[in-house]
C-alpha cells in the first residue's frame, strides 16, 4: 500500500491534495506555510487537516519501518513464506502486525518451551487433533526422567496448547471485541497506610466500577494517577464464562479425554497469557484515548491563553504581590523594557501601606504609567484592593494577570539572559506586567505545558503533548505574525521555518546591524537561505519599511502580482491599502494564472484592507466582588462576576478573586447539553456565576453559569 492510498483511507482527503501536501511537506514546508500559501495546491486545506496529513504520515512510516524489521527477523529465522508475506504487506495496524509476529517472536524461556524439550509437541498436537481415544495410554509413552507421570506429560501438553492458543488471531481479536465492548474498570482503596490528605481528592474512586468504553478521559486519568500514587487498587474485567466459551466454540469439536484437556489448556492459556497481555492492551488503547482528549483540551485551551487580548504598546507597572516577602514592583516601557524595579510591604506583617501607596503613585507619575498588572497570586486581591485606593494624577487601569508558569520563566536560562544582573523575583514581575502587554510574546518563553491551563499534564503521553503544544503555538505565533525587529528569540524560534538556532542569528545580526528595513534585508542573516526565506517571509513583519507590503500578511512572493494590480489601477501600492473601495473594484479574475487561484487573490485583497491586522481582542478591565475574600465569604446563590482561567471536558475553574477556583460542572453550563465545554465559554473570559455549593474541608465551590 503507498502512503497516500493510506492517508485516504484514514482522513477521507482527496487524493490530490493529500499528494500535493505530502509533496511539500516532502521539501520542508511548514503547516503554516501550507495552509497560508499553497491553498492552490492542497486544495484550500486548513492547518487541522493538514496536521491529520502529517499524523498518519508519520504513522504510516512507524508502520512501515516495523514491517521491514519483522520481515528481516522471519527471513534470519528462514520462516518467511509467500502467504506470511502478504499478509505483513497488507497489514494496515500495528497491533495486527505484531499479532503475525508473535508466534515467531524469539521468547525467554516459557513453560510451553520446557515441555517442547521434553518431547511433548506431538502429544500435544494428538490432544488438539482430537482424535485420541485413549489419552492416558497414549500420555504414558511421553514419560521421562523429566516427565515422570501421565499428569506430568498432560499438564507439559497443556501447556504447549495454550501457547498455540495465545498465539492465534482470531481468538486475541474475539478476546479484544469482548474488551472493547463489554470491559469494565473497577477501583478498590487499599487498605494500608493512606494519607487521608492527599487521598481526599481521589476518596470517589475508592469503591468505583464503570464500563471501560464509556469512562471520560478525566475520570480515567484520575483513577490511573491514583492508582500510580498507591491509593487504590484498579482491574479490567469481563464475563469470564462468556469469553471461555467463545473460545471453546471456536477449538472443541469432539466430547472425549482431548476436549477436557484442552478445555483446561483454554483456561490457562485465558488467566495466564492472553488476559494479562490484552487487557493490559485494552487499558493502555483507553489510556491513549484519555490522553488524546485531555491534550485536545490542552491545546484548545493554550490556543485562547495565547491569543488573549492584549493591551498592546503601553507603559505598564507591574506588581508581584506578596505578604511577608513584600510586593516586587516594576516600570516597563511600551516596548517591555524594564525601566526600575523595587519592593514595597503594604501587607501584614509589615503593614507599611501609607509608604506603599506614596512610592506606586510616585512611580506612576515619573514613568507615565498608564495600566497596572497585578499577579493573581498570593495576596493579589489585597494589593488590587489597595492600587485602588490609589488616586493617579492620570487614567490608569488595573489588570488582575494570571501567573501561571511566571515561576519557571523567572527560573529559566532565557529569563536569566534577559535580565542577567536581577533575580527571580524581578523577572516574575516583569513577566506579568509583559504578558499584560502583549499574552503571546511572553508565553512563548515558558514550556507549554507548565502553563498549566488543562487537566492531568503530568499524566498523559509527554511527547505527544509537546509536540500538540508547539504546533499550537507555532500555529498562533504565525497567525498574528511577527515584528522581526523587536521580537525576542523564543518568539522568533517559532516563526515558520526559523528555528531556535536562525532565530539566534537573527537577533544577533540586529544588534549588530540594527533594524532591518525590509523584508529582503533578511536574506543578510548567516545561515538563513532560500528555503527558510520561503518559509519565514509572509509571517515577518517590517514596521515603517520602505515597503508597506513587508507589513502585511502578503507574501513576497506575490509582491509582482500587487504591482500589476496597482500599474492596472493606474495607482501605487500605498494608496490601495487600506482602500477598500478601490480594492472591491478589481476583478480577481483577471489575476488567475496557473500558479495563483482565486483563494490567494481573495488572501491578497484581505490583507491589503487591513495589512498586519492583529486578530486577537483588545485587553478589558475586570473587578472582582470586593466583599469576597475567602471561601467563608461565599454564599448558597450569590451572583459574582469571575473569569474562566481553566477548561476541561468536564467543565470550567472560574477564579472569582480567592485561592481557590470554583467549578461549572458541564450540566451547569446550559439548560441544554453541551458537548464542546469550548463552545459555550472560552479561556479569560469574564462571566457572571451562581454559587450552588460550598465545601471548606476539601476546598470544593460549585457554580453555574449566569451569563
């Protein structure tokens, strides 16, 4: 089977465009560039359906390695035929793969192997022939010294038999159907040393039994941690008469001695061998499953912390609130550049607010502050509280910013390049006065999954959640696009084709050379040829170039083609953008040629509309009840304003302004059913909530959704 005839089968994409796809994925192309540049080509396929192309291309290749390896292994063992190989060829699965390789499989010493040695193989093929009408005479010619009863002979017999049983397809695919429809998972507390504190959370799953097939991904991995942690105890079961029968249906033919003993080589062969091996198999298919599901959620939810609303270029202080430690405050420019830092102690046990007060307002005039962000850590609604008894000279807005992950960048070698001569708590404060400014820029400093938006990162498949986190954020990197002269290395690392080490070179080459003025210039950078130029170009953007088109969306690639459409307007570039008139009069039509279509014309047009346009909502102030400052102040019914600072498929937290996050469970979402938590809320939006329960000891507060 070629790989495109694969892909189809599993994504249902045409054949062309999964051709074309593979083709330029072939030569280096990026899913960004892909889908932005070469709609002709895939046709008009976006960056979901080219990342499936990419999923079982590389799929298709474990596959095919897989194939080759056990194909060499068959030919060392001269066990290779015409018929194995044809069924290894069309095999479309790994599972299916491993199933013809098993019998093959070089094993360590088993009890079937020691009765091989002994001389029981043919006894045990009489026993399967069932054809044997007096088995216990015919057992006694196996004796030996080392099989020195009838017993000893049958039981080595039996033995074999259940290997040969183990090893058949059609009865591990009975025995996986069985599985998949019919397994539940059952969790028990283990009754030993528990720490009640830690145990609390997972106290649900301490007497639970659900259908495997049905168990939502949060539930599973829950169980599964718990489990990890030695709280409790979980088994896969089926009906085990059911199974046994089947099994029987499909080997017993006869009523004699030879039926009872296979019979009972059917049991060993189900509790000792298949069992294990395939409901290991079928909890680890639900534990992918679960892990799929939970980095959907990741990603999902990445993608909104990322695209949040940003205040944009405005000189911002930033406070890392604290009570004993003190207050970090920082100035930045509109740029971000940190201007002067210094800590103050408002709260207990210092108490010194009056100073507090006198130096922020102080420091708000001489650097001519126009927004403040205030972490939502610890002691963040006490610092917000006084901020707002603060009267500035000038208009100032205050932001409540999430910290999650300002820890491990203020800790991290890009922190301590940036701000080498600071420790880390001036870092954690700049960082969240920079996410205020801009959420993507800064973000993309931290690894991904420290970020922390999502359920169970530490526990499903890391390298799939990397590699789904990274796509993510190269996704809403080049969606916004990015200014080459005064982005920072980990935003550049992540700009199609540009990579850690060009990104580097970039930077380095600005220092060195200041700003570039135009998109050509890039072609300067060491090691930056042709193909990342390809790559990079459309997604860079030049402030104030000497090209207004290097400020655009518009590729340089198509550069030619705006000069035709301006020369035929009779015009020039900068007096079409922006004119949307004039540029609703050209006929796109005209402009069709063999390499360009009608979706990069219309591409083309949009951006000369509305060139560099940020597609990412402008930053909104947001105030908290001010009456609520720990669990004891909520109420049964109370309505509070709040923001969804986390999603998953059960539903969403809300901060509310204390420690703790409250849960919409996903029935309070709606009146109606949701399917998509994502569809009805979305990551930092501001909503009003119902409190339905509180529950001090286990730090539990249930909403609903108001509006």
């Amino acid at each position: 089977m070629q790989i495109h005839q694969y892909i189809i089968q599993q994504t249902k994409i045409s054949e062309k465009s999964i051709k074309n796809t593979l083709s330029l994925l072939n030569e280096d192309a990026t899913i960004p560039f892909i889908s932005r540049y070469r709609k002709e080509m895939t046709g008009n396929l976006d960056e979901i359906q080219i990342g499936e192309i990419v999923k079982f291309k590389e799929l298709f290749q474990t596959l095919e390695k897989r194939k080759k390896a056990i194909v060499k292994a068959l030919e060392e063992q001269s066990a290779l035929t015409p018929e194995l190989t044809s069924k290894i060829n069309n095999t479309k699965d790994i599972t299916t793969l491993e199933d013809l390789y098993l019998p093959f499989k070089k094993k360590r010493k088993t009890k079937a192997e020691t009765a091989r040695l002994y001389g029981l193989e043919p006894l045990a093929k009489m026993m399967m022939s069932q054809r044997v009408n007096d088995l216990e005479y015919t057992a006694s010619k196996y004796t030996s010294n080392e099989v020195e009863t009838v017993d000893n002979a049958l039981e080595g017999a039996r033995f074999i038999i259940a290997e040969w049983i183990n090893e058949r397809t059609d009865i591990r695919n009975s025995i996986r159907h069985q599985l998949e429809r019919f397994a539940s998972i059952s969790s028990k507390v283990i009754k030993k040393e528990i720490d009640a504190e830690k145990a609390q959370k997972f106290k649900d799953y301490f007497d639970w039994n659900e259908a495997l097939n049905r168990i939502p991904s949060h539930r599973l991995l829950a169980i599964l941690r718990a489990e990890k942690e030695g709280f409790i105890r979980v088994k896969i079961e089926i009906d085990l008469e059911r199974t046994l029968q089947k099994i029987e249906d499909r080997i017993i033919r006869s009523h004699n001695e030879c039926a009872s003993q296979i019979q009972l080589a059917i049991q060993d062969a189900f509790k000792r061998l298949l069992f294990p091996s395939l409901s290991n198999e079928a909890l680890s298919k639900a534990k992918e499953k679960a892990d799929d599901e939970a980095i959907v959620v990741f990603s999902k939810n990445l993608k909104q912390l990322l695209l949040g609303a940003p205040l944009g270029e405005k000189r911002v202080l930033a406070i890392d609130p604290g009570f004993r430690s003190g207050c970090k405050v920082v100035c930045l420019n509109a740029q971000g550049e940190l201007k002067h830092n210094e800590t103050v102690f408002p709260h207990a046990p210092q108490n010194q607010s009056f100073d507090a007060i006198k130096k922020i307002s102080t420091l708000a005039e001489a650097h001519k502050i126009e927004a403040i962000a205030i972490g939502n850590g610890t002691a963040s609604r006490e610092t917000e509280q006084l901020i707002k008894k603060i009267q500035f000279k000038n208009p100032v807005d205050v932001f409540v910013v999430s910290e999650a992950g300002a820890s491990i960048y203020s800790a991290s070698k890009i922190a301590r390049d940036e701000f080498p001569n600071y420790d880390v708590t001036v870092r954690g404060a700049v960082s969240i006065g920079r996410r205020l400014q801009d959420p993507l820029a800064e973000l993309v400093k931290i690894d991904a999954k420290s970020i922390g938006v999502g359920q169970y990162q530490h526990d499903v498949d890391q390298t799939k959640l990397k590699k789904s986190l990274d796509t993510v954020v190269e996704s809403c990197v080049n969606t916004v696009g990015v200014n080459i002269n005064t982005a920072s290395e980990s935003l550049l690392s992540y700009v199609s084709g540009i990579g850690p080490k060009l990104a580097e070179n970039i930077v380095q080459y600005r220092n060195e050379n200041g700003a570039f003025t135009s998109r050509t210039a890039i072609k300067k950078v060491p090691r930056l040829g042709g193909k990342a130029y390809e790559q990079a170009a459309g997604f860079l953007r030049i402030k104030n170039g000497k090209n207004p088109l290097d400020d655009s969306g518009v590729h340089p690639e198509s550069y030619a083609l705006v000069d035709k459409i301006t020369k035929d307007l009779n015009t020039k570039v900068a007096e079409i953008i922006g004119n949307k008139e004039l540029l609703q009069k050209i006929n796109l039509n005209n402009y069709i040629s063999d390499t360009v279509g009608l979706p990069t014309l219309q591409d083309i047009i949009k951006e000369l509309e509305k060139p560099g346009v940020d597609p990412r909502a402008k930053a909104k102030v947001f105030s908290f009840d001010k009456n609520i400052k720990t669990m004891a102040d909520l109420r049964i019914g109370q309505l509070l304003p709040g923001i969804v600072n986390n999603i998953t498929n059960f539903g969403c937290f809300v901060d509310i302004g204390i420690k703790e996050s409250g849960l919409i469970h996903v029935s309070n979402l709606s009146d109606t059913f949701v399917k998509d938590v994502n569809a009805i809320v979305s990551l930092q939006q501001q909503i009003v909530v119902k409190v339905l329960a509180v529950d001090v000891s286990r730090k539990r507060i249930q909403l609903a959704l108001v509006k």
